[in-house]
C-alpha cells in the first residue's frame, strides 16, 4: 500500500505519516512535506523517483503525470487497468492526503497584489484530490488535517471503509468547489461590470444551530470566508447562551439601523424591525429615550449601542430581559453587571460604526434559485430634497426627518416611522398598505404627536396618510414621492398647514 502526502498545512501531519509507517504504508512526498517528513526520521519516496523527471518551474509540474494520476485513477477490479498498470509499470496510490496552497489566507492580507495570490492558487493539489475522490472506491482521500485519526483508526482495523472513503470524497468536491468559488470570487472583484452568468458563492460554517426560525426547522450558520471589519460575523461573544437563528436575524438588523448614526444611538430591535431609535447626549441617554420610545418591544429584544457600555447603562438594561446586547465595548463593571443575568448574550464588535463596502451585495433566497442586488447602501442626496408645499419645514423638523429617514430605511414595508426630538415613538412595520402603517404608528405612539415628524419609505398612493398625520398633530412630512397623486398630497399638506419635503429615493425592505 502506497500513500501520497502534500501538505501546506502541516498539521498533524507527522504523527499520519509515522502512523502509516508503522502499517507499513510506503509514503511518496513532495517539496517541503517531504523534507519535514525525511527531517523527522521518516522514510520518504521523492515525487522525481515516482515520475521520472525532476520537479520544476519553481515547483509548479511535479505531481501533474501519468505515473501519479494513473497510480490513483487505475480502477483496481479491471483487469484491463491492472494490465496496463503492469506495461506501464505503475504501481497503485492507495491514499492521497492532499491540502491546497493557503490561497485564503493570502487574499485575507490587506496589501495582497493580485499576483501574490495568483501564485497562491493550486494546480496539482485540486488535480490529485479530485482524481482521488472520482476513484474514491479504490483510494481513500483526506484533504482535512482533522480526518487523518479516523483514516488511520480504520486501517488498523483492516482498511477505509466504503461509507468513509464516500465521505472522504464528498468533503473533497465540496472543498474544492469552495477553493475555485473563492478564486473566481476574488477575481471578480477586480473586475467593474455585470455579475456572471453563473454565480458561484462560498461560505463556511461557524455553527450549527438549535433550530430555525421555530423549533422543527434544522439551521446552520455560515459566515463568509472574506467580510469587511463592521459586519455581525465579526463579532466577538462574550457572555450568554449560544446564537440562535432569529438572534442573528435581528441582531444584524439592528447594525443595519446602528450603522446610520454617528452620534451616541441606541437601536431596539424585535422580529427584526427597529421598535426603539434614539440619540443622545451619551450612551446611557440614549438608551433611556431609545428605552422609553416603546418600553413594551423593548422586553425580549436586542439592543444596539455604538458607544462603549458603562455602569449606569449596564443598571438599566438589566431592569428587564433583553436577549441581546451589541457594543463596540464594556466597561468592567459594566461586564460585571450584565453577566449577573447568565442567559444575556453579550457581543462585542469593535468596528461596530464600520460601513459596508461599495460593492456589497444583498442576497435573497427564493423556492428555486436566489436574488442578488447591490446593497441599499444609500440614504438620501440632501441637495435632491425638495419642499413641496408651501409651508418649509423649521431647523428641528428637519432634523428629526433626517433621523427619521436613517430608520425607516430598515422598517419592512409599507413602513412608517414617527419622530420627535430625536427618537422614534410611533413606528408602523410591514403593512401591506401604507394608511394602516400610518394608523398602526399612530395607534403605538409613546409621547404627544403635536409637532412629530413622519418619515415614509415609499410615496402616499392617497391623501388618506396626510389627513391621519394631520389629525394626530404631525406637522412635517418626508417621503420620496413619485406617485402619480403627488398633486392631492400636496394640496392636502397645504390645506392643513403640514411641510412635505420629497427626497425622490425610495427605501423598501421586504
């Protein structure tokens, strides 16, 4: 029996090599695995004495030959392979442990040049674990530093297993496809254009997960092998039970909504739609005016600061149950006083104020294939507003518009948002017509409406939204316009004394 072992990750990989020695398993090697190997005491056959001819260009041809490939493709049970194996005077590979060059590591440095990670992309690795894995019958593959145990706990026993070998050679396919998914991936991002015609995405598994959405549904976390510093993947937990489905859910709602503050802000979320959004002077400001924006959602939300958690914040979040807190940071005593409550899941993601790149991508799936769009990075052209009626709105309604427009961008639509002073207090999510997201935010109002602000997603099909506005003593509207009822909107607003400013940029989130 006859191994082929090339690593870059050398992990483990002497303690395989010596475990297969001592079954008496001959080991061919290349390069740098086989100098490790010979280093360490272990005999090695050379690649050059296997293929007859040297290893070169810088390493690049060495395992790329019929004496390689034939030893591992060769069908054992066909005696017209055997035959040709014995004219060709091949002898069989029998196990092939094969890991790519780090290709992913490579990309992952910051200043990486494009012909730095070029020359970090496998040929021959790719080539011999495929070749391997189609032969899977015959060849047992590892291309996992952490299945060489399980291959070496079956050989004492007599030989791979079938069932292994199988899924030994899923894992091969499936590792590779996410190599060269990763690769075309990287490549694409130097090119400005059109996606392709066949999209290929990787992702990698950060956990296993309790259950979905609801109890009978199986999930799964899968993170991004190359994501930007500001993004939920990039957080680190600090306390608490384990991420479930819906936490990861409406914890990156919440950044969503975060992302569009500079100033101290605190973003409530539940059923990932934004129930509570204030600015304050400090943090621990803004939480109590986030806090009391709707003190009800609050329980059993997730809330998300972008300023550092201190003592006094820490006291009021632990007065009611919250599933999840995100910051940039805690103090000590602020850590002390949240782990009291041992199931609080407390996450710390430094860049927590970091933007998404340009380029970013939303993807959505649907029964039968997937919908990509480029992320709604944008939140208004200030210099495309336009004041249509004939009343301008003041310094502080245009103000409390702008804080309005941040968070109905991340409200499911038909949504609508209520603002006064810098906090939200009446929000209306997810209607499927826009006088009952009014109404419903309305109805949710926690202070007096007389002199808020409404900020609207999409355009007023009607006069209806005005009137209601109006009547519950809102005094300036904003909305993107573009209906093709604009002129009754407007007539409405200026019979009743309401500002109406159009930023012509609509924000669904379905």
């Amino acid at each position: 029996m006859r191994a082929l072992i090339s690593v870059s990750d050398k992990t483990g990989v002497l303690e395989f090599a010596r475990a297969l020695d001592a079954l008496g398993v001959e080991i061919i090697s290349t390069g740098g695995t086989a100098q490790k190997l010979m280093e360490n005491g272990i005999k090695v056959i050379g690649i050059s004495e296997v293929t007859g001819f040297p290893e070169c260009f810088d390493g690049r041809v060495k395992t790329l030959h019929p004496a390689v490939h034939g030893g591992i493709l060769a069908i054992r049970d066909k005696p017209e392979h055997v035959k040709q194996l014995e004219e060709l005077k091949i002898k069989t590979i029998d196990i092939v442990a094969i890991n790519l060059y780090p290709f992913k590591e490579t990309i992952m440095k910051p200043d990486v040049t494009l012909a730095e990670a070029i020359e970090n992309i496998d040929i021959g690795g790719p080539t011999m674990l495929r070749s391997a894995a189609k032969n899977h019958k015959d060849v047992a593959v590892v291309c996992d530093p952490a299945d060489y145990d399980k291959v070496i706990s079956e050989l004492k026993e007599g030989s791979v297993t079938n069932d292994t070998k199988f899924w030994l050679a899923l894992k091969v396919f499936e590792h590779t496809a996410a190599y060269d998914a990763l690769i075309a991936e990287f490549l694409r991002q130097r090119i400005v254009g059109e996606l392709p015609e066949k999209l290929t995405l990787t992702f990698e598994k950060a956990q296993k997960l309790r259950y979905g959405e609801n109890p009978h549904q199986k999930a799964y976390y899968y993170k991004e092998v190359k994501t930007w510093k500001g993004a939920l993947a990039k957080a680190e937990q600090l306390h608490g039970k384990e991420l479930s489905f819906n936490n990861i859910n409406d914890t990156n709602g919440a950044l969503e909504t975060l992302k569009e503050f500079e100033e101290p802000a605190v973003v409530v979320v539940k059923h990932a739609n934004p129930c509570g959004v204030a600015c304050g002077a400090n943090i621990h400001e803004a939480y109590i005016r986030a806090h009391d924006a709707d003190p009800i959602s609050i329980f059993g939300g997730i809330v998300a600061a972008n300023r550092e958690i201190d003592k006094c914040t820490a006291e009021e979040i632990n007065k009611i149950f919250v599933e999840i807190v995100i910051a940039p940071d805690y103090t000590q005593e602020a850590l002390e006083i949240l782990k009291v409550k041992k199931n609080l899941r407390l996450l710390k993601l430094e860049a927590i104020s970091s933007a998404a790149p340009a380029g970013t991508r939303d993807i959505k799936k649907v029964m039968g294939g997937i919908l990509v769009q480029d992320a709604d990075l944008q939140l208004y052209d200030e210099p495309d507003w336009k004041i249509v009626t004939v009343k301008p709105p003041t310094e502080r309604e245009t103000e409390d518009m702008k804080f309005g427009i941040k968070v109905v961008k991340h409200i499911k639509s038909n949504g609508i948002v209520l603002v006064k002073d810098g906090r939200t207090t009446g929000i209306g999510p997810g209607q499927v017509n826009r006088i009952w997201a009014v109404q419903n935010a309305i109805r949710q109002a926690t202070c007096d409406l007389r002199g808020a602000v409404l900020a609207s997603d999409a355009f007023f099909p009607f006069d209806d939204c005005v009137t209601a506005a109006a009547e519950a003593g809102v005094t300036a509207i904003i909305q993107p316009g573009g209906s093709i009822n604009d002129r009754d909107s407007i007539k409405k607003a200026d019979e009743l004394g309401i500002a109406m400013v159009f930023t012509g940029m609509r924000h669904f989130k379905h």
